[in-house]
C-alpha cells in the first residue's frame, strides 16, 4: 500500500509550531530592497502564520493536521465587578 509523502517543496519553505500552526517567511523581503523603506523591510522579520483561508490547502499537501493562527488567539475578560 503506498503511503502519503508530504510536498518536499513546501516542508522546504514552513516550520510547524507546537500548537499546529504554519510560520513562514514573508515574500518580498529578500531582493530590490533600495526602495523599500526601513519599516517595511524591518516587518518582513517579524514571523508570518499562515491565514486560515490557506489551511486546507497546506493540509492537504503536508498530510497533516494544522490549526490557524487567528484560532490559538484567546480574549480573556474579567467579570469580576467592584
């Protein structure tokens, strides 16, 4: 029986966190930065995680299971009232 081998591209191109989630390098930040400005060049360091729309096409290349980044978000509120 053959088994499922996940895209070697893409493995090449993500990490996968512990909680499941997809982080990747942002496009754009590698060549023709001369007209980039500092701030735009300094945000492409900041880790990207790929958006919930994209999931259930990088599921279905890696063969396995991946949660959204927005997902692991909580709001906490406090409901205690003086």
């Amino acid at each position: 029986m053959p088994k499922n081998k996940p895209n070697k591209g893409l493995l090449k191109r993500i990490r996968m966190t512990k909680s499941g989630k997809v982080k990747m390098g942002r496009a754009y930040g590698r060549h023709r930065r001369s007209h980039k400005t500092g701030d735009l060049l300094r945000s492409y360091r900041e880790p990207n995680f790929a958006h919930a729309s994209d999931l259930k096409r990088i599921a279905g290349m890696l063969h396995a299971r991946v949660t959204a980044a927005s997902a692991s978000k909580t709001v906490s509120k406090d409901t205690t009232e003086a």
